[in-house]
C-alpha cells in the first residue's frame, strides 16, 4: 500500500507494455495486410486518429511521435520505449 498510487484510464493506459501479438515492436503501428503498409493510429479521448499508411515502420512511429509532438500529448514517444 505505501508504493500505490491512484491513476485514472489514461495514465493507467498509458502505462500499458506492449501487447505479446505486437508485430511491428512499437504502440500504434500495425502491419495492414490489405495495402502491404504499416498503418500508424493514436487513441485521444476515446477516439482513433488515423494518421495513414507507411511503407516502413520507422515512417510510421516517426508519424505517430510527431502527432504526439506536435499536439502536445501525454502518450509516450515511441524512443521511450
């Protein structure tokens, strides 16, 4: 009880490993079979960016980290990791 804390969804979200299924090895970006790219999302206030589709995975975490960025969000950078 002494090392606990209170944390609400998005903290406790956000703090979140990564799922074992995860292929590309970074949050948010999947393998989209039907294209053949890897697709780069962001959950903000329970609804899904989609920030497009990328040929490698580095231009999709480097897409979501900028979204990140730019908008000023308390998700973690994919180079936190």
């Amino acid at each position: 009880p002494e090392n606990c804390r209170w944390a609400d969804r998005t903290t406790q979200r956000l703090n979140q490993r990564i799922s074992t299924d995860n292929t590309s090895g970074f949050v948010g970006v999947v393998w989209y079979k039907i294209t053949s790219k890897w697709v780069a999302k962001i959950m903000v206030n329970k609804i899904v960016i989609h920030l497009g589709y990328f040929n490698s995975v580095q231009e999709a975490v480097l897409a979501r980290d900028n979204y990140i960025i730019e908008n000023k969000l308390p998700h973690k950078l994919s180079t936190e990791y």
